[in-house]
C-alpha cells in the first residue's frame, strides 16, 4: 500500500490516519478511510492495479473476521461465545477431514462377527517384530498377530476373526495390547491405534463424530492426519 504522505495532502485525514498506525490499532474505519483516501489520490496515469486492489480487500475482510470473532468472544462474560465458537471450529475441521486418513489411539477393534479386519499399531523406533495380541472382554488371549522387520511408524495386521486355535470367533469388541522388540531383544515402544479414511461426520449433543470402517470417534481423540494414497 502507498505511503500515507503520498496519498492524501489532507492534514487532518493524514493525522487521524497516522495516529491509528502509530497506535498499531487500524481498525475497519480506518482501514476503509485510507483505502477511500488512496483512490481519490492515485496518479490517472498510473493508478492502482487489480491484483492490489484485490489484495487490499482481501486484508479488510480479514480484519472484519477477526473483528466479528473478537467481538463475538468479548460480548460474553460467561465465555458462551468462546465455546460457540470453539463448537464451529470443530464443525468445520471434522467436515475437513472427510476423504483423509487418520490415526486414532484405540486399544480397542470393532469385529463385526465375519471376513477380516486390520488393527493397526504406530511403531516409536526400529525393531525386528511386532506382536498385537487380542483379547475377549474377559481377559481370556484369542489369537496374537504377528510381524517381522517392521517398518518404524504406522502399520497394520490382518486379523481373520479367528482364535489361536483355529476357530472363528463372534462379533463384538476386542482388546488389543501391542508389543514390539528390537535385535538385542530390548523392547521398543509401541502403540495400538486405528487408522483409515474418515467416511462422514455425524452429530451427537452438538459434537462431531468422524466414521471410520467399523468405528466412531471423537474429533479430539485424532493422533495423525494423513493424505489418502
């Protein structure tokens, strides 16, 4: 933007102008006063290009959010308009995510009684195995997964629904406890989680709750976010 001695020969639009910069407080009617004063004041022969113009709007609509945020917030002593906000944020992120692959910290799989799911786990450093045992809502083990030269970071086991023994196991929910080695037997910290492409968004009290294949979770308990491959 031109210098404020440049557009205007205004004494008093010039004062009022600079007091507000020097103020660092250039708020909505000071930003349109010297928008205003800089195209009545632009050179004929050389006036204001598009791309500027466009990009002076675009900081005055920026300052006009932050201004509605602000004093949205402000107007609420009992911080209503905080969480209000807060709430639309939230709205918004989750709605965001629909299409991207997340990883959720759960030590728990939804089976759904047939075929196979993945369980996933997030692998802290190098190690030369990984085992996920699952377990029934007794504490009774059903079947350890295992694999070799993992890689470090996030991975996934086929589970086929079976026990240890052969037999196909119920719908319902298992327990998962991860646990990893590296070649000197030490063990490598490991955690197990679910990770896949948020499919929707639905509403509970307000709140949103990503879908993922077999699962609802809260927008709050999201670990990772990545690019769907």
């Amino acid at each position: 933007m031109a210098d404020i001695g440049s557009i205007t020969s205004n004494p008093t639009q010039k004062a009022t102008i600079t007091k507000s910069l020097q103020e660092q407080d250039l708020g909505r009617d000071a930003f349109l006063r010297l928008l205003t004063v800089q195209l009545q004041n632009q050179d004929p022969m050389e006036p204001v290009k598009n791309e500027d113009f466009v990009a002076q709007l675009s900081q005055f609509s920026s300052l006009e959010q932050l201004q509605q945020i602000n004093s949205a917030v402000s107007q609420d002593a009992n911080t209503q308009g905080l969480a209000n906000l807060q709430q639309s944020v939230d709205n918004n992120t989750a709605v965001s995510l629909i299409g991207r692959d997340v990883e959720i910290p759960m030590d728990t799989v939804n089976y759904p009684g047939e075929g196979s799911v993945q369980v996933g786990y997030h692998l802290y450093g190098p190690a030369n195995k990984v085992d996920v045992s699952i377990y029934d809502d007794f504490g009774a083990l059903m079947r350890t997964l295992s694999i070799t030269s993992p890689q470090e970071g996030p991975g996934t086991i086929v589970w086929d629904g079976k026990n240890n023994t052969g037999q196909d196991m119920p719908g319902g929910t298992y327990h998962l406890v991860p646990s990893a080695v590296n070649g000197a037997g030490n063990a490598v910290a490991v955690q197990a989680l679910i990770k896949g492409p948020v499919l929707g968004v639905r509403y509970e009290s307000g709140k949103p709750l990503l879908i993922l294949d077999g699962a609802e979770v809260p927008l709050s308990s999201v670990g990772r976010i990545t690019q769907t491959e």
